[in-house]
C-alpha cells in the first residue's frame, strides 16, 4: 500500500474493504466478465494468498488484452459465456465479478451460475459502482456520462444498463442464497490504496482527467454517428461536457459484498 493515503482515501470505506479481503484465503480464484484483467490484478495484492486465477468474459477482444496485462501471471483466461460456465459444480474455491453487473443481460443466471461452480463454504465476492447515496458533483457527472454511453450502446444492441442503486444489488444479493453476507461501501475503489496516481485523483479538476472524459464522450458518440439519434444524443452529450468542464468528473462509489456459499 502507498504510505501517506489522501485523507478522502483514508476515510472514503476503502481500507475497511481491503482488511475484510485480507482475511481471505483466495484457493483456486474465478473472476467472471474479467475484461482487461484490472480486478484480478488488485486480487493479487489484496487477498491472503491464492493457488491460481481463472478469468472469463464473452469477449475476446477484451480477453487479448487481459493475457497482455497479465502475460507472466498464474491466470487461465477463457473466453465463455457466464450465463452458461463449463465448469463442473463446486470447482472454485472463490468467486467474483468486479464492474460487470450492469452489463449482463441475465444477472439472476449468471448470479446463480457463479453460485453452482462455488465450493460450499467458498467466498462470493462483488464489487460495484452504485448510482445513489451522498455522491459529490463530480460522481454524478461520471454517472451521467456512464448513462449516455448505456442509452449509446442500447441503440447499438450491446447489452449495457444504468448504474445499479444499493437497494437493487441488494435485492439481487439476497437472492442468491448466501449466507454471512458483508457489506461494504466505499467512496473509492480499493485498488486505489496501491496507486500512485492517487494523490492526482483527488483532484476532479485535473487536466488531464477532464481531457480524457470530454474525448470519451466524443469516442461514444462516434459510435452511433450515422444514427438518426444522433443529433439528439449530441445536445446530450455537449451539454455533459459543460458539466464536466464546471465540476470535473470522479469515480462512482463503489459496493462490496462479501458472502459464502
Ligand atoms: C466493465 S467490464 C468489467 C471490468 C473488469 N471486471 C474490471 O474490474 O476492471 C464488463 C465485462 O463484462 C463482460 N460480460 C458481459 N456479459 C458477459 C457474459 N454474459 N459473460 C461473460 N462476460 C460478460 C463484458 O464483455 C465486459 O468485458
């Protein structure tokens, strides 16, 4: 962990998340809708101790650039459907899904899946941004900017949904039947506790971050440029940008739940 945190980061929940996953002992590690490989990364540095990594998601292209990330790490990437694992029951001692749950189509089966190839007595682990709570100017303007890119790639056919409020993930928690579920909930990622840049990211205003959302913005409009939305969408869009320009743009806070099967 970096020495001297951000006060925002030493209160944000963040350290109180990485001492629950301290007390894990990881065994063989699923990590579903993987994509460049970031959550398994942090997974590495967080929990107790692990034997190995598993990380799945639909697409390959995402899964190309998880091998690259990383190349000399004990991970097996497999490029597979959640909704559908291969796996045998109870073949992984823990699982878990970092940021994907607003992109699955069927959460209910891709959740209950997660629970089938789960040894009994293993951790099942989500961590997620939510929309609603105390969030600052900024986190509001991230979550808008998210919500054009979801309206964005709905009119594209790629599933993407809104940002999930607590009380939903909640509700799609409790459904799966765990029990001795934590809850935890963060005003910053834990994988920001081992990054360098954070004292940066303190700062919404930052140059560089409000370059880089303003031409995110343009990027997932030129998605949709020949649609007859588009013009539409672009009023959307510029109108985001004023706001990030007026109050910058920070992460979502995030949800953490930690439950055994
Ligand atoms: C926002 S990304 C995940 C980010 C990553 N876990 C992290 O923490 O950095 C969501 C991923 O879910 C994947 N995904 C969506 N539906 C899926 C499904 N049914 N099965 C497997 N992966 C899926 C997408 O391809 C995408 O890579």
């Amino acid at each position: 962990m970096i020495a001297d945190l951000p006060v925002g980061l030493r209160q944000s929940g963040a350290l109180e998340v990485r001492d629950k996953f301290e007390t894990i002992s990881g065994g063989h590690v699923l990590d579903v809708g993987t994509q460049t490989g970031d959550f398994i990364k942090t997974l590495m540095i967080v929990l107790s101790n692990y034997h190995s990594f598993t990380g799945i998601d639909i697409s390959e292209d995402d899964l190309k650039k998880a091998k690259e990330n990383l190349k000399d790490a004990p991970v097996n990437f497999v490029v597979m459907n959640a909704e559908k694992m291969t796996f045998q029951d109870s073949y992984f001692d823990t699982v878990c899904m970092s940021y994907s749950l607003h992109h699955l189509e069927n959460i209910d089966i891709v959740l209950a899946e997660m629970y089938r190839v789960l040894k009994p007595g293993g951790y099942f682990i989500i961590q997620e941004m939510y929309s609603d709570g105390a969030q600052a100017p900024a986190q509001i303007v991230d979550r808008d900017v998210h919500h054009l890119d979801v309206k964005i790639d709905t009119l594209l056919g790629i599933p993407h949904f809104e940002t999930l409020t607590r009380q939903k993930m909640k509700d799609l928690i409790n459904r799966i039947g765990l029990s001795n579920v934590d809850v935890f909930e963060s005003s910053w990622s834990v994988k920001c506790l081992f990054c360098e840049d954070v004292r940066e990211c303190q700062n919404p205003r930052r140059a560089d971050n409000i370059e880089f959302i303003l031409k995110e913005i343009d990027e997932d409009l030129e998605k949709i440029c020949t649609h007859p939305s588009y013009d539409e969408l672009r009023k959307e869009g510029d109108s985001l940008k004023e706001r990030v320009r007026d109050y910058g743009s920070a992460a979502a806070s995030v949800m953490y739940f930690f439950g055994k099967k």
